[in-house]
C-alpha cells in the first residue's frame, strides 16, 4: 500500500528521504543544477555585485485565495531581491514537515513553488527536507534563500530617500492579510478577498530600465505601508506626508477593516512596491508601472519633506493630520 502521509522515515536521510525528493521535488523542480543531488549547488561564474536574503514562511492557513505557503515563499523571497534593484536568480529551499502531513498537499505546494519560480524566472537549485514528531511543528514551514544580480552603481536602499520625492505604490493595499486573516478564522464578508501575492522582479525591471531617478525601493510586507515608510523616515532621515484619499484599497477590504476594527495602513502586502521618485520623473514612472500587469491602479500616495524628526503624517480625508506610528506589537500573526 503506498504512503499517503508524510512518516518520520521520510526524514531519515535514506530511501523514503530519497523517494520523497524524486516524486516531489524533483519531479517539480527539475534543472540541470538541482539534478545534480549534491550537497550544495555550484553556481555560474557571477561577474556583479550579489544580493543576498533569506526569510521563512508560517503562514496559516497553508492554502489560502489567491496562493498558498509555497508560493508565497517563492514570490516573498523575488520581491526582497527585487527590492534592491537585482534580478532575482537563484533560490533555495529547506522544508520542515510535520509527521502526517499529506503528500498529496506537499505536492500541491512543491507545484506550487515551481510554477512562482518559472513564472519569475528563477531556479530552485537545492533544498533540504526535515521531518518533525507529530505535534511538533504545524503540518509546514518553509525557509527560502535567494541571490540576484544587482548593476553596478545601483543604490535603491531606505537610506536614498530624498526631500521632494513622491511616492509611489502598484495598486491597492491590504489584500494579503486581510484575505488570509478572514480565511483562516472562517469569516464570510459576502465578498471575494483575494492575496495580492506575486513576483515583483518585472515591474521593477521596467521601471529601472526607464528611469534612473528612483531612489527607494520598499516591499510593505509585516506592518504594512505605516512600517515600511516608518523604516525609511528613520534611516533616510526625513519625513513623510501621505494623503488618506490617494491610498487606493478595495471597498471589500476597508469594510472588512472597519468590521474587524484594523487599520488597513499596518495590514501585510505580499505584492505591493513603494517607490520613492524624484519629482520630474514620478509621471513617467507612474507611467510605467501601469503598463505592467501588476501595476495598473498604480498611484502616488505621497511626498517626503523635510523634518526635524522623521515621522510619518497622514493628510486625513476630513483635512486633519494625525501621526502613523511603527507597527507595536503582532497585529496579525502567521500572516507570511
């Protein structure tokens, strides 16, 4: 009778370890360097500067709309690369199973996980698989590395935010955690919340390729937009003004927001990109970014001005001001 469920064997090291990579991973991952089976892959000849990060996935539920731990991990993974400017090129990926995990659910996420990585242009080179007593882990967790290729003299980092700079974002906010929020708590909205998980690496290929006047590139994944433009006010040094109108959202996710009692400004992200501008530029950008597939409700949202202590404002719809803070505390946890 064949194993259906993930058994402590299958972390072992030996033949169920062995079956478990070739029916699965492989099977989905296949490339010339991951069929090598080596310990470690052994990469082209890099002439650049490298990106490097790492970052491990809990999310809960594991299958949510919109996407799931796999390819969240692979779109979460681009995007940091991304982020800094490179071309995302390589990925790892090390899994931790719990002991009867279906196998038939770990196939769906190492399908998953390989249809991201196509879709982004990327390779899974190697990977490791451990394997947890029962009630040891929750069914999967996911860590994913990955290194990219960044052209020399670009500089995109939290540090580079200029006065006078807009900023931009590729559509509306929100969509991640509070899809995966009402998804796992079982909520219905009568509405269609979809993750706006994906891979950001061609939108910020098209906007790099077309300006070299953007100087901050920022994912608001964990703490939504407030934190991330919260880090770049204190690393940069400067503050930011956003206006409460220009922030798109969708109308299912402000009501669910205002039903759940959340601030959508410090709700997770998983496709979203601000970009920081200088101001001649920011209409030829905003241009570019509605071009590409992920970017048609681009808009800019905001300007960065001079301050004696970086902070973030918010011009309110009514015309007040009132100050977002860093996220404190977990808002929503096992959101990524």
């Amino acid at each position: 009778m064949e194993i259906q469920k993930i058994t402590l064997d299958h972390g072992s090291g030996g033949q169920a370890s062995q079956e478990l990579i070739r029916k699965i991973f492989l099977k989905h991952f296949d490339n010339e360097l991951l069929a090598r089976m080596d310990d470690s892959a052994v990469l082209p000849s890099i002439h650049s500067s490298i990106a490097m990060t790492t970052d491990s996935y809990v999310v809960d539920p594991i299958f949510f709309p919109g996407g799931d731990i796999g390819s969240l991990a692979v779109h979460g993974t681009v995007n940091d690369l991304s982020m800094q400017g490179a071309t995302p090129m390589y990925l790892t990926a090390g899994i931790i199973l719990e002991e009867g995990f279906p196998l038939d659910q770990l196939d769906r996420i190492a399908r998953s996980m390989a249809e991201s990585a196509r879709q982004a242009a990327v390779k899974i080179v190697a990977g490791d698989t451990k394997v947890v007593p029962r009630g040891h882990a929750d069914k999967i967790f996911i860590n994913t590395s990955g290194i990219g290729l960044v052209p020399d003299g670009l500089d995109v980092g939290a540090h580079n935010a200029k006065p006078g700079d807009l900023i931009l974002i590729n559509g509306p906010i929100a969509d991640h955690g509070i899809t995966v929020l009402t998804h796992r708590e079982g909520l219905d909205l009568q509405s269609e919340l979809t993750s706006d998980s994906a891979p950001l690496n061609s939108l910020v290929a098209e906007i790099l390729s077309g300006s070299d006047k953007i100087h901050v590139l920022r994912d608001p994944t964990r703490g939504g937009i407030a934190s991330a433009l919260n880090e770049i006010a204190e690393q940069s040094g400067i503050s930011i003004e956003l206006f409460e109108d220009k922030i798109p959202i969708r109308k299912e996710v402000q009501s669910a927001c205002e039903i759940l009692g959340l601030d959508p400004l410090y709700i997770a992200n998983e496709g979203k990109a601000l970009v920081f501008v200088a101001p001649e530029d920011a209409d030829n950008v905003l241009k570019l970014m509605r071009e590409n597939s992920l970017g048609k409700n681009s808009a800019i949202i905001g300007n960065v001005v001079e301050d004696n202590a970086p902070r973030v404002l918010l011009r309110t719809r009514v015309g007040g001001t009132r100050i977002v803070a860093m996220l404190a505390g977990e808002q929503l946890p096992r959101i990524c």
